[in-house]
C-alpha cells in the first residue's frame, strides 16, 4: 500500500509504501520509522490499495506495552511476510517468538486507518 500524508510542520506531502492489513474500512499497520509523528492526534490520508485510490483519517494507537505485544502478535499472525521486517522469528507453526515480540513492541507504532465512504 502507497500511503499518502502532509508533514505537521512543513506541509509537504510525503508517500511512503507500507505493509498493511486492512479488515472492512480499517487499515492496519506498523512502523519503527519517525513518520507515524505526524498522524498524532489524527490526520487525513490517502492511501493506494490494490490500484484504488482511497481517503481516510490515520492516527497513532496508543496502548499499554501489553496490548501492543498482543496487537503486533495478531497483525504478524495474519500478515506472516512482516515478521522479518519487524525482527520476529515465527515457529514452524506460524507464532511469533515471544521475546522477538516484546522488543518489536517497544520499537513499533501501530497505525490506524479509518477509510471514508466512497
């Protein structure tokens, strides 16, 4: 997914592509990048999906360290191909290593999309 935002500062236009998982009209992602800052508090987006081009508003999950493990841990079990971009080794049967977990947690924003009707 190519996901499209304006810096909080400067106003430019950044497009970064991102690994996502999308469940209905909300988009799920992570990152260890500065980026996420500037969808703190909320901010309109546009994100390329599949050749589509659709609006939405990204903010910035905040959770206790937990709840992000436990976040991460569904997103890498649905989304497998991540799990190296994030540092997690996965078992034979598909669960991401525990400790590999808790690290990505610490180092990781989880992302939010909520899409607009189109």
């Amino acid at each position: 997914m190519l996901l499209s935002f304006a810096g909080r500062k400067t106003g430019r236009v950044y497009t970064i592509p991102v690994s996502y998982l999308r469940e209905g009209e909300v988009i799920t992602c992570y990152t260890d990048s500065g980026w996420w800052k500037n969808l703190r508090g909320g901010a309109p987006v546009s994100v390329s999906v599949a050749g589509r081009r659709l609006r939405g508003v990204g903010e910035v999950v905040t959770q206790a360290h937990q709840a992000a493990v436990e976040s991460l841990r569904t997103f890498l079990v649905k989304s497998p191909r991540d799990a190296k971009y994030h540092g997690v080794t996965l078992a034979p049967n598909g669960d991401p290593d525990a400790g590999d977990l808790d690290r990505a947690a610490r180092t990781s924003a989880m992302i939010r999309i909520r899409l607009m009707p189109e």
